[in-house]
C-alpha cells in the first residue's frame, strides 16, 4: 500500500467554524462593496455594528446553552475581579480602534476608498498576514502556554516566504516602499493589539472560565461611541454645511438615498455583524486565535482576484501552496512523511489513549489473585505455583 504523504488531520464539525467565518467575512467585504448607493453614514453604520455585535448574548436563548462552568471553584474570585476584566476589554479594544483609524488615515491605499473596506489589517500586502501570524505564535506561547514542533515552524517558514514571493509578483513593495516611518510603525503596533485583543477575549473564555456569550462589552463600546457622535451630529450648528465630513454626509444621507435602502443597509448590516461576531467569538472560544488568519486569507485573496489585472493571475499558484501551508501549520492536514506529524495534537492525544489503556491492562493484570466470576465463583491465582493446574475455581458457599 502506498503511504500518502499529506493526510487529513483531526476530523470534527468544529472545524467548519473558520471556514465559515471566512465565507461571511467575505460576504461582508461584498456587501460594502456592492450595496447600492455610494454614501455613507458614520452613526447609522455604529448603530447597526454594535446592536449585531450585541446580539451575542442571546445565543445561550437560541441553542438553550447553560454555563456549565458556574460551579468551578475559581468563578467566586473572578466575580471579585469582573469589572477589572471587563476594564481591560474595553481598553484593550479602544486603543486597538483607535489605532485601526490611524492606519486608516495614514495609508493612502486605504484613505482613497476606506467605504469599501471592512478590515484593514488585510488589506494591502501579503506581508501583514506573515507578520500578524508571527505575533500570533509568539503571544500563544506567552498566554495559553501553547507549545510548537517542527511542522509548526515549518509551514511557519513555507507561509512567510510563500507571501513574500506573492507581494513581489502583485509590486507591493512598491507601496510599502512609498510608505512613512510613521504609517509602517503603525501597522506594525495595529496588528499586534490585533493579536492582543484576540488573546485577551481567548484568555477570558479559557482561564477565567467567561462564557463566551458574555464578551459582548465591543458592542456596548460601539453603541455607545454612535449616541456620542449622534448627539454631536444633533447640536453641531453648521450641521450640513459642517467641516466636519461625518456631520455633513449625515444630513445628506437622508436627501440622497432612498428610504428603502436605508432600512434594508441597516437590517442587513446588523444581521451580518451578528453572525459575523458570533462565528468570530465561537473561533476564539473553540480554538486557537491563529485559526483567524483563514477569515483573513480567503476573503483577502477574492478581494486581489477582482481587483488585479489578469496578467497577474499566475500569483494563484504562490496563494494556493500559502494557503496549504497555514492549514500545515493549524494541523488540518498533515505532513505524514519524515515523523512531521508525529506531534500534532491528534497524535499526540492518540499516544495518551493507547498509553493509558496499557496501563489499565497492566492494573487489571496486577490486581490481587482472586478474580470473581458471576458473584458464587472466584478463581484464585495463586503466584507461587508456575503451573496452570494451581489455578482453581472455588465456590464461596463451600469456602463459607
């Protein structure tokens, strides 16, 4: 029989979550994209965001979840310390949306268009995405204590160098080239509070015992930022004629786009973010965050295939081998040649199984020298004696 050199990992309909997440994320990019209509409105988009973002906690009211974890010892200390972990949410967030509209406004690839952008971690060159899942491993190790072998580094390396030849096919260093100090700094502080507040929400789920329905302060923190430039909108006195470009686009909403639009853009936008956001939470809550890179990679590259000119089409070769390197790395497949998966975590788990039944083999074998048969009959074994004969069967009524 012949060995196959790649094989498929750990099975299991989890698995289908960041795939998931990768379809909807790129259902959004197109919804942004191609919605009819080519105006925006800041406080309407916030609202709809936050109120998806919020609908998380009524998922355990959907499926009928419980928190099966109220009963842990430690639960008792975390409720001491909640606000405090729930103050470092809303910070970490903060500074990581803050720093989300720095980058916004300091890249001109971005700037030109930011309407039709629903993530700008992944827009741009492929270097963002090796540099994020650089971050990625290196805070994993550092929070989760998650530790890494040879395929991991592996793919790791094939991942990196794979991207670098696809930005060199695309001349996207060119743009990076054309970049400041300041904007590239940037983007390297923005996509690791990236990692961060991934961790920080993984680190709530897993060592805090939070479930994962309870993560849901990022919508407070939208809804409360969209009433704060709503009621700036409603006192700002020039309010059309405004400098301010987010003021003016408000009032113009309502005389250039029809009604009908407006509530369907809204509505959808709010069914999109939740989905979106519970498919998010639900891949942080059942995996490693690195599995985000999938609802990065994907979407990213159908965004190149309709934006980049055909001649330019043979990166797809670079994209795919990329994209097999990463699930390498996540351990979806395997390298099953050279004992590179010898230390995936199915193995791994697989060893444990088969070293635990061998110990209760040899527990059962050891156990005492009476072994009971039907509750009347024991057979005594008796150690001394090497021949079988020396082992009888005996009735306890008689011994009795």
């Amino acid at each position: 029989m012949v060995r196959k050199l790649i094989i498929i990992g750990e099975v299991n309909k989890k698995y289908l979550l960041p795939f998931l997440l990768a379809i909807i994320t790129l259902v959004l990019n197109m919804f942004i994209r191609y919605f009819p209509g080519n105006k925006d409105n800041v406080v309407l988009d916030l609202y709809s965001t936050s109120l998806g973002y919020l609908s998380v906690i009524f998922i355990p009211y959907i499926f009928k979840l419980t928190n099966k974890d109220t009963n842990l010892p430690k639960v008792k200390n975390i409720q001491k310390k909640k606000c405090l972990h729930y103050f470092f949410l809303v910070l970490i967030f903060i500074i990581y949306s803050v720093m989300k509209a720095v980058v916004k406004n300091t890249r001109e690839d971005l700037s030109k268009d930011s309407s039709k952008i629903a993530n700008y971690f992944t827009q741009g060159p492929f270097l963002y995405l090796g540099i994020e899942i650089i971050f990625l491993t290196i805070v994993s190790i550092i929070v989760i204590k998650y530790k890494y072998y040879i395929h991991h580094y592996i793919s790791l390396a094939a991942f990196i160098i794979l991207g670098a030849v696809c930005d060199a096919v695309l001349d996207n260093y060119s743009e990076i080239i054309n970049y400041s100090f300041f904007t590239i700094l940037m983007q390297f502080v923005s996509i690791f509070l990236d990692v961060i507040n991934y961790y920080y929400q993984k680190y709530m789920m897993e060592v805090l015992y939070y479930p994962y329905w309870r993560i849901f302060t990022l919508g407070i923190i939208l809804f409360f930022s969209a009433t704060l430039f709503l009621i700036f909108v409603l006192i700002y006195k020039d309010k059309a004629d405004s400098n301010t470009a987010f003021v003016t686009e408000f009032y113009l909403y309502f005389e250039e786009v029809h009604p009908g639009l407006i509530i369907g853009k809204q509505l959808l936008n709010m069914v999109i973010y939740f989905i979106y956001s519970s498919l998010l939470i639900l891949n942080i809550y059942y995996f490693n965050p690195n599995f985000i890179l999938i609802s990065f990679q994907l979407p990213k590259f159908v965004d190149i295939v309709i934006d980049q000119k055909k001649e330019k089409y043979y990166f797809l070769v670079f994209f795919v081998l990329q994209f097999i390197s990463l699930l390498i790395y996540l351990e979806i497949i395997e390298l099953n040649f050279c004992k590179l998966n010898a230390n995936t975590k199915r193995n791994i788990e697989l060893r444990g199984i088969k070293e635990l039944s061998m110990v209760n083999e040899r527990e059962s074998i050891n156990t005492g020298s009476e072994i009971d048969i039907d509750g009347d009959y024991y057979i005594n074994n008796i150690e001394n004696e090497k021949e079988s004969e020396n082992t009888e069967m005996l009735s306890k009524k008689d011994e009795n």
